[in-house]
C-alpha cells in the first residue's frame, strides 16, 4: 500500500536527518563550547537552544512518531520486529534525553559555563544518545535495502 511506503519513507528520512544534525550537535558544537569566553557562555546557550530545539530535537520526535506508525503501516518486507528494535534504541535516546542531558543543559544555561558538565554532556551523548541512533540508522537503512529489495510484497507477521 502507499500510504505504508510514504510511512516508512518519511521515517527512513527524519532518523537519517536526525542523525546527521546530531552527529554535528555531538561532534562539532559541544566540543567548541569551552572555547567560548565564561561571559558569553550564557547568552550564547540561549540563542542556540531553540535552533536546536526546532532543528534538531522536533524532527528527531517527529521520526520517532513516524517510526511507531510503522507498527501499523510499513512495507510488507519489514519485519514488525526490526521496528520494535528501531524504537527502543530511540526509547534510550529519549530517555537519556530527559533523564541525563536536559538536566546538564538546564544547569549550563542556569550557571553559564562549566568545562566539567561539558565533558559529561559529550560522553553520555555518545554512549546514550550517538551510539542507539546510529544503530537506529543501520536497521532503518537494513529495513529500507529490503523495501527496494523486495518490491513491497505483502507482510507476513
């Protein structure tokens, strides 16, 4: 059906958008954030956050909307499996999210510069956030080789 092929590619195209914003988020942005002067810390992390919230964290949410849609409605080739195990990667992403760096943030932006919380917020960024959307991005890509595979046949469950 169509409506399961656009599901699954609008899925496929916001956890591979997601990656990529978070991959530069990871790996460019937070390691220059001690470079920036303790007196600008503040109203830099203010300007940047709702950038970040809308390019970055709004698509990332919407993909993990798309991506529980296709418990329902996937190409037939897609295993439900696969898609159960796209989800819990992004279930630990969002978790790590509220639980671990939300809270760095708040305090950054509360208290300004803090070289120690940076490297907190780099490494369980990689461990917690990096690390299950990039395997997210792998079975997103297993699962899309199979829909262009396979020609879209009926699912069996």
């Amino acid at each position: 059906m169509m409506r399961d092929r656009w599901i699954f590619v609008v899925a496929c195209a916001l956890v591979f958008y997601g990656n990529g914003a978070g991959f530069i988020e990871s790996f460019v942005n937070y390691p220059s954030w001690p470079l920036i002067g303790a007196g600008e810390f503040i109203a830099y992390h203010q300007f940047i956050s709702p950038r970040v919230l809308a390019f970055l964290v709004a698509p990332a949410l919407l993909g993990t909307v798309f991506t529980i849609l296709m418990l329902w409605a996937r190409p037939a080739t897609i295993p439900v499996w696969a898609v159960w195990a796209a989800i819990a990667t992004q279930v630990v992403v969002w978790v790590s999210t509220a639980t671990i760096q939300v809270p760095i943030q708040i305090q950054l932006r509360e208290h300004g510069l803090s070289v120690g919380l940076i490297e907190r917020l780099i490494e369980t960024n990689f461990w917690l956030r990096r690390i299950p959307y990039a395997i997210c991005a792998g079975l997103f890509l297993w699962m899309a080789a199979r829909a262009v595979g396979e020609g879209g046949q009926r699912r069996t469950v």
